[in-house]
C-alpha cells in the first residue's frame, strides 16, 4: 500500500488508522462509517506528508470534543477535514 494515493474505504469496520502510517503518498483518505474511536490513532496518519483530504465523519472518533483541532494540529497539511475546509484560523 506504500504507493496508494486516493483510498475510498468507507463501510468496512475498520477500528483503527494504524496501517495507513505505510501511504507515504497517500493524499486522500475516505473512511467515512467505520469503526474507528481512538483519537490517538490521528498519530499515524501525520507519517503521510501528502494528505490533504480526510473523511472520518460518522466513526466515533468525530465524537470526541478535541476531535477536529487534534486532528488539524496533527496533519498540517489538510486542506479539507469531513466536509469542511480547514480555515486559517484554525491552525
């Protein structure tokens, strides 16, 4: 999976982010309706420079109240967070 760009995974019960730390050129990820909780796993995915776009929404990681900073903080390169652009305000 190291060369994967794009990956549309949405509906599949994933749990966790840790296999996509691997997708050095990975610049947009789709994993809306999945399975996925633990805020700490944002961690792995700041080993793929590239990323630009993430969908998380619906996973109950979104419910956590740090959830969207945390996220932004972690990957300085989004440019889109679920359906919402990342604004200059919050970085």
């Amino acid at each position: 999976m190291s060369n994967i760009e794009i990956a549309s995974l949405s509906l599949n019960s994933i749990v966790s982010l840790k296999d996509f730390q691997f997708c050095k050129k990975l610049s947009e990820l789709y994993l809306r309706k999945n399975s996925v909780k633990n805020l700490l796993d944002i961690k792995y995915l700041s080993q793929c420079p590239n990323l630009k776009v993430l969908w998380l929404s619906d996973n109950p990681i979104t419910d956590h109240p740090l959830y969207r900073q945390y996220t932004i903080k972690m990957l300085p390169n989004l440019v889109k967070l679920d359906s919402q652009a990342v604004t200059p305000e919050e970085r």
